[in-house]
C-alpha cells in the first residue's frame, strides 16, 4: 500500500536501522565542540555537563557525560590532534573527527546583522538561519557576523561568543545567546584570577564607548578589530588579561 514503507539512502546506499532511527528527529539534535591537543581537551566538564543537559531538557532521557567520554575516545582511536564535534540525538550519539582547528589570533572583522537564534542557550543542529548570516558576511569579506535585535542589542556571534572591555572590567553581553564552553572557562578563570566582569546590554550604538572587544569559540579567542565601519581598539591590557585567562585554563584528558 502506498505510504507504508520508507527508504533512505546515504551517498546512494541504503541506510541500516541505526541511522534511520537516528533521523527520525532530523532537526532536534543537540551538540558540542572541542579542540583536542596531546589527547586532553579543555573544559571537559562543561562539555560534558552541556551535553547531559541538553539532552535531559530537549529529549526528557538521560545521557552520561561518562558514556560521551567514552566515545570520544574510542572515536578518537590513536589520534591525539583533532577537532571533534559530539551530536546527540533521541536514539544516540555521534561523534565526528577531523583535522585540528586553531583560531588566528589577528584582528578580527565583525558585521552586524539582526538575527536571533531560537532557543539560544542550545547548542543545536537547526541553526541555518545563522549559518546563512556567517556565509553572507564572510562574502562581504568579515570574519564573522555579530548578532543583533531591531534596537541593536547584541547578543554572540553566528558561531562565537563576544566580550568587551571597559575600565578594567570584562563585559558579557546580556542577552540570549549561547554559554559557549571557551567564553565559560574564560570566565572561570577570570574569576579565579580576580578580574572584575559584569553582564549588562551591550548595543551596537554604543560599542565606541568599549576600550575593547574580543570574540570565542572552540577554536580559540582573538581580538575584534573592526564592527563594520568602526574601528575597536586593541588594549594590550585586555588582551593580556585574556591571554592569561585561556593560558591558565588546564587540559582535561579524555
């Protein structure tokens, strides 16, 4: 009877049962993303604690960050080097492998762009919408977009985190956004090295008040050179504060 059967086929073969079942919820997937150096990574508890409770709050099941370590490793194989990306789904886990990333340290250019991503404090697989912002703004030769309401009220990247500096005080942007891991041992650190931060609403009219500005993600952190047509300075105190920050955070092994 029409209707009654499905097939799904990936790059021209048939998918077995565990990918399908894998499927069955193509849009709802939750993940997480690290750099892995010499087998350790940072942060390896907020990685794993993101991916318990993404997966408790979008699925209502548990998953054990101990289980995700596991397949980390076993996915890993020998490779000590690597970017690895951990999906969750309903019915599993995928773990993907490549090539180690590392963010250039250089300036970086930032375009302004309205967009919120739904449900922003996850770090879900249905984001187009903000992949569609990054590829438009890396066409019109920035680096990365930076994400606003309609009153200019910023709140992350389109893959990273921003924070700011302002009279010895590092400034995270409140609005919805994701708490991505790097921005989350950064502040860890800070705190441990008692620098002063504050969270408060950053808008883009004001951005010529900050003394500087720097964005992260898995990859690393760099310092934000321009938003557009204004220029962001570089304060070496920031920087170096930031510097400190990531160099203090210790490598977890998997």
């Amino acid at each position: 009877m029409p209707g009654d059967y499905v097939t799904i086929e990936v790059n021209g073969r048939e998918a077995d049962q565990a990918a399908v079942s894998l499927l069955e919820h193509e849009g709802w997937g939750h993940f997480t993303a690290m750099q892995v150096r010499g087998g350790m990574t940072r942060g390896l508890d907020l990685h794993l604690s993101r991916v318990e409770a993404a997966h408790r709050e979008i699925y209502g099941r548990e998953l054990s960050g101990q289980e995700v370590r596991a397949r980390i490793r076993h996915a890993l194989g020998d490779r000590a080097d690597a970017s690895v990306r951990v999906y969750g789904y309903w019915a599993g886990v995928i773990v993907t492998v490549r090539g180690p990333q590392d963010m250039p340290r250089r300036p970086h250019a930032m375009t302004a762009v309205q967009f919120q991503r739904p449900l922003a404090r996850l770090k879900h697989v249905g984001s187009w919408g903000q992949d569609w912002f990054r590829e438009a703004a890396l066409a019109a030769g920035f680096d990365e977009g930076l994400l606003t309401d309609e009153t200019g009220l910023i709140s992350e990247g389109t893959i990273t985190n921003v924070g700011f500096w302002r009279n010895g005080t590092v400034i995270w942007p409140d609005a919805p956004k994701l708490d991505g891991i790097t921005m989350l041992a950064l502040r860890r650190q800070l705190t441990a090295a008692g620098v002063r931060q504050a969270e408060e609403p950053v808008r883009v009219q004001s951005l010529g008040s900050y003394q500087g500005m720097i964005l992260c993600n898995s990859h690393g952190w760099a310092p934000v050179g321009r938003v557009d047509d204004l220029f962001i300075p570089e304060d070496e105190t920031f920087t170096g504060v930031i510097t400190a920050a990531i160099d203090g955070c210790p490598w977890d092994e998997i």
